[in-house]
C-alpha cells in the first residue's frame, strides 16, 4: 500500500500505563526493583535510575498483584527485548493460569 507505514507494531494485548513496582531477578547475584511503565499479556516497560541489563538476556519478573482481592507475588519469565536510556522492554514467556488470570483482571478492570 502507498504512504503506509510498515514500522507500526501490532500488539496482540491491550497495553496499560500502571505505577507499579516489579523486582528483576538475573543471574545469582542481580535483584533490582524497577517501576513498570505499561504492562500487557506480553510484556512490559520499566523504568529505572539506571539501565544495566543487557538486551537478549533471561530475567524474572516479579508483580504483586491482587487475586480475589488478595495481593500475591507471580514470577513472569521473561527476556529483555529492547534497552533504550532508562528503560527496558520485556517479553514475557510462558507463565501459569494464575498469573494469566491477576495480569487479565488488572488489565482490563475498568
């Protein structure tokens, strides 16, 4: 098509701006709290004072999130896709029902 832009990213999830605290878990000896930025079934971009995860690395992330009403910690694999100044986009990878479930009821609660 002329005049379209191919650079667009399509996203699979809606994507929702959160204050937010996750803790990124790599190697042994990494364990930092970041701030999400915005979150979606995928992934998401947090933000910190200083970016020093490489891009193509494994890391956890962890989320407080509710369920039922009821905080819990749900552990997301995830790899780091993206590192641009202080922030760093995630991908998540496979993670169980419960997680899906708290990540759906916070993404799409009005």
């Amino acid at each position: 098509m002329k005049g379209w832009n191919m650079d667009i990213e399509y996203r699979a999830s809606i994507r929702k701006k959160l204050a937010l605290d996750v803790l990124i878990n790599y190697d042994l000896l990494y364990s930092r709290r970041w701030k999400v930025h915005d979150l979606s079934l995928n992934g998401a971009l947090i933000q910190a004072d200083r970016t020093d995860l490489p891009p193509g690395v494994s890391v956890e992330a962890v989320l407080r999130l509710k369920e039922r009403g009821k905080s819990t910690l749900y552990r997301l694999p995830a790899e780091v896709v993206r590192v641009e100044g202080q922030s760093a986009a995630l991908r998540f990878r496979q993670y169980d029902n419960r997680a899906y479930t708290a990540l759906v009821d916070l993404l799409y609660a009005s």
